[in-house]
C-alpha cells in the first residue's frame, strides 16, 4: 500500500486502528463519544463504521493544547 494512502488524514479508519492511535478501549471511546467528547464514528455501510483520520487527529492535537 502506498505512504500516501496510510498517512492521508482524510481516509476512515476503523476500531483497531481508532483503538491504537487513542489508546481509548471501546467502552471509553462510546462513552465519550455519547458526551460529544470525541469524533462521531460515521456509518460506512449497514454493519461496519469508522472515523475520519483528520478528526482523530485533530482531537489529539486539541487534547495536547488543554
């Protein structure tokens, strides 16, 4: 797979991937996330969602500046 599709900031990722950028177990992340603490995951298709990587990392960014 090329650099340029791993590293792209708008592409979805998905609960592993989520999982291991955050460091959030699942449960913490659907608490927050029901909060709006977090990024909204986005249906993909009738069983599967993911996030916006840009999102994610814009979360992050927001939590080292607090």
């Amino acid at each position: 797979m090329p650099t340029e599709c791993i590293l792209s900031p708008d592409r979805f990722i998905r609960e592993p991937e989520r999982h291991s950028i955050t460091g959030l177990s699942r449960t913490t992340w659907w608490r927050l996330e029901k909060e709006g603490q977090v990024p909204k995951r986005r249906a993909l298709s009738a069983n599967a969602v993911g996030w916006l990587l840009s999102e994610i990392v814009q979360w992050q960014a927001e939590r080292r500046q607090a």
